[in-house]
C-alpha cells in the first residue's frame, strides 16, 4: 500500500521544472526516475526481508515453547 503512495512522488521527483524569459519548462529526466524506481524496489526487498525474518522469529518462539499441565482427578480437592 505505502508503495502505491510512494511511487508518484518517486516519479513526480523526476521531474525537473526551470524558469526563464517568461516561461517555465518542465522536462522528465529518465535516469533520475530510473534512480528513485531501483530505490522503491529496495526498500521493498529490505522491507520484505524484514517480515521474513521476524516471521522465522516467531515461528522459533512458538517451536520452544514448552507447557506443563497438570490435571488432579481428585474430585475432593477440585473446588471451582
């Protein structure tokens, strides 16, 4: 979601706006956006890695996990 945010403004910095004589002149500067794609799609790798290894966190957390459990079946010492 915060790609599809991000990408206009990735591609709107490509843009380079200069004034002079009355005029203003808007050009689009291919290896700037080229620049600012590569950065997004690394971001989006890091951000990926990222998930990937919180997620192998906590599937290690859940595996050591260990839980006791006892159960008296005394009814005489069973009070709710």
């Amino acid at each position: 979601m915060r790609l599809i945010l991000i990408a206009p403004m990735a591609l709107l910095a490509a843009c380079q706006v200069s004034e002079g004589n009355n005029s203003v002149t808007v050009a689009y500067n291919q290896d700037v956006a080229e620049n600012a794609a590569q950065d997004v799609a690394n971001a989006a790798e890091e951000a990926g890695d990222a998930i990937a290894n919180g997620t192998e966190e906590a599937v290690d957390t859940a595996k050591n996990v260990d839980v006791d459990v006892d159960v008296d079946t005394n009814k005489a010492n069973n009070s709710n």
